[in-house]
C-alpha cells in the first residue's frame, strides 16, 4: 500500500507521506513508543543507583543498551526478512508490555533488584533488534520509495520531539507520584503502539522463493554480502562507523567538558544538552528541503564538514555561549546525515534483504558507540577534558574521506 497524497507534488520534490492511513498509524506508533523509552531511559539509572552503590553494576545498565545489538542484531535482521514485519512489531511490542508492567509490579511491591533491571534492560534491547530491523523493512511498503526521505525525517523528528521535550521531563512528575509509575506508563505505550502496528494494511514487501534448507547463517551472510558489495552503501556504513566512535567519544565525557573545562556547573550542561536536541528537531524539520536543494551527497559533504567545525570550536574556544551554539549545529546536522543513511539503505537494498542489510549496517555503525566512549575517557583523562571534542573532530574528517568512493559510485 502506498500512502501518498498526490495534491502536495510539486515538480522536482519528493512525495509528501500522507498522515491518514498506513504512515499516520506508523508514525504515531513510533512516537509513543519513543515517549515510554524516554520515561524509562530516565527512570532507570535513578533506580539503579538506589540499589546499588557500585560503579560498575550503574554502567552495566547503559551497556545493555549497546550489548544486545552487538550480539544479536544481525540475527533480528535475518528474521525480520523472513517473518511478516507487521506482524513481528506488533508481538514485539506486546512481549515489552507485558515485561514492563510486571517490572513495574516488581517496583510497585519493592521487590526490585539490580540483577532484575539488567535482565529487563537487556531483554527489551534484544527484542528492540527485531523491531526496528522489522520498522525499517516495513516503512517503503507504507509510503513507496519516493516519499521515504519526508517519512524517515517526520518519524525521527517526532520521536526527537516525544523523547527529549515531553518524555523525560515528566519522569519527575511521575516518579512524585510513585516508584513504579515510569514504568507503568512505559508498559502503556508498548500496548497502545502494538495496536497501532497492528492495524496498519501495509502489504509486505515481495520476497525471492527461499532456497531449501536456507539457514540464519546463511541469510545473515547475504545481507553482510549485499551491504559489502554495494559501493556506496558500504562507504557510508563506513564513515557512519568513524563518526559513532568521535560521537561515543563526545557523549561520555561531554558532562565533564562542559562542568568541568568549561565551569558552567549542571546548568550550563542543560542549556547545552537543551539546545543540542532543538537543533536535532529543527535538523529534522529541514531535513527534507535540504537533501532535495543539494542532494544526498552534498548534504552530507555539508553536514560532515559542519559537524567537524562544531567539534572543533567547542574542543579550543573556552566559552559557553559557543559551546551551546556548535552543540545546536551539532544536532541539526547529525539528524540530517542520520536520514539520508536510513533512507538510502532503504532505497538501495534489494527486494527481500532490507532486514538483513540495514541491521548489518546498524550492527556495525552502533559498535563504534562504545568504542568511541572508551576512548574518550581515555583522552580526556590522558590529554585533558577537552580534546575527546578533538578527537571526535578527526574521526569525523576520517569519515568524510571515507564517504569519497561511495560518492563517485552512486550516491546523487
């Protein structure tokens, strides 16, 4: 089914994703679901400090965040090509609903311990595998190939909005009114996405008759051999890879940059991370009109090379004023790159592979994360507090060098 509203063509634009029908349902889904992730995302390391004082066990909880994809999600990718992805996201969801409410029952009786919160916490990444190779695959069957850079921009700009503006500034407001309410409401929004997956009438993307006695193994490989052999696809998994190890590297130690190098205290690191996710929204809001003014490859020469200024004005000029505004442009153009590399994974992948391709690309670009987080407490601890921002800088410009050969081969 394809969910396009003809009236807002325009010459040489791209297809409008229309909100009634497929889409609509599609993007509501994601945005309530971001909004419970929100609320548990914050939730979590709160409660995992009241159980336990050890270091250690705290950061196992952000690690499970990172872990589950690591291990398993080129398995997820391997079985949303085979399943019915409407299907599997909506099952997905209802599993997460019923582990949330029972933690939150745990929570509710005092019965929660830290060894629960890790199983839960990597527990509901594992199955997060499934459901976002499954929502890749799935959205070109809802709103056709020439609507899915507006569609991809629209999904991560309102998940953009729900997760940083409305979601975890409520986790105080519920947590006043009780220990377990994050996760209750958390468990509500897994229940009311599951059901708006399973409404949508998305025809399920044609797939090539499977060879007999066709393994995971087997299909995990072809999606690694397609993402290898296409040139541009592979230059962008790439350069994305270099960039996630400087953006790893900025994130863990960007609350010491700027108390710490900066002296601008927790306020100042909210004003920071505040403005960091107005321009992530706006880089969303644009996303569109810029990639079809310059092109996919221009946008992201533009975006890359944006980004490295931002890193390096915020790793040499001591100022908050300045730190606040390269973080805004930080996360206008990072939002930016980030739809052009879902949307070209999508338009290149051939028919019946996309779970297998975009988790072979999400696998390896995610691994960078906590690469690059290690790295950066190592910099700043060996160098000082500001040069992981420096060193974010040139893994960027690495990744810009890295995009050359997919530019020459395909990327428009």
């Amino acid at each position: 089914m394809t969910v396009v509203d003809a009236g807002e063509r325009g010459a040489g634009k791209a297809a409008v994703p229309g909100w009634r029908g497929g889409f609509g349902r599609l993007w509501g889904a994601a945005v309530v679901s971001r909004f419970g992730d929100a609320l548990r995302g914050a939730a979590l390391p709160l409660l995992a400090v009241s159980l336990t004082d050890s270091p250690v066990l705290v950061s196992l909880v952000t690690a499970c965040g990172f872990l589950p994809w690591l291990l398993f999600g080129l398995i997820g990718g391997a079985i949303a090509d085979r399943v019915d992805q409407r299907r599997a996201m909506w099952a997905v969801d209802g599993l997460r609903a019923v582990l949330m409410a029972g933690f939150a029952v745990a929570v509710w009786l005092d019965r929660a311990t830290i060894g629960l919160l890790l199983v839960l916490a990597f527990a509901l990444t594992t199955l997060q595998t499934l459901f976002d190779n499954a929502a890749t695959a799935l959205l070109p069957s809802v709103v056709g190939q020439e609507a899915l850079g507006r569609a991809n921009a629209r999904l991560m700009t309102g998940q953009e909005v729900m997760g940083r503006f409305v979601g975890a500034p409520l986790v105080p407001v519920l947590l006043g009114l009780g220990a377990a309410m994050p996760y209750a409401a958390d468990a509500v929004t897994y229940l009311v996405a599951a059901v708006l997956v399973a409404s949508l009438g998305a025809t399920p993307p044609r797939r090539e008759p499977r060879a007999p006695g066709g393994s995971l193994r087997r299909d995990i490989a072809e999606g690694l051999a397609v993402l290898w052999r296409d040139r541009t696809l592979r230059a962008l998994c790439v350069s994305t890879t270099l960039c996630n190890v400087g953006i790893g590297a900025l994130i863990a130690t960007l609350v010491l940059h700027i108390t710490g190098w900066l002296d601008a205290g927790n306020a100042g690191y909210a004003v920071v991370i505040t403005v960091y996710g107005i321009g992530s929204v706006t880089g969303g809001l644009l996303a569109a009109r810029f990639t079809e003014k310059l092109g996919n490859a221009r946008a992201l020469v533009v975006c890359g090379t944006a980004q490295i200024g931002a890193l390096v004005a915020l790793g040499t000029i001591r100022s908050l004023p300045v730190a606040v505004a390269a973080m805004g442009l930080f996360g206008f153009a990072g939002i930016i790159w980030n739809v052009i590399e879902v949307t070209m994974t999508q338009q290149r992948s051939p028919g019946g592979t996309l779970g297998r391709v975009s988790a072979a690309f999400r696998t390896l670009s995610v691994a960078g994360a906590p690469l690059g987080a290690l790295l950066g407490g190592v910099m700043a601890a060996a160098w000082g507090l500001s040069t992981p921002a420096l060193g974010a800088a040139a893994l960027f410009g690495c990744g810009l060098v890295a995009l050359v050969p997919g530019m020459r081969s395909g990327i428009n």
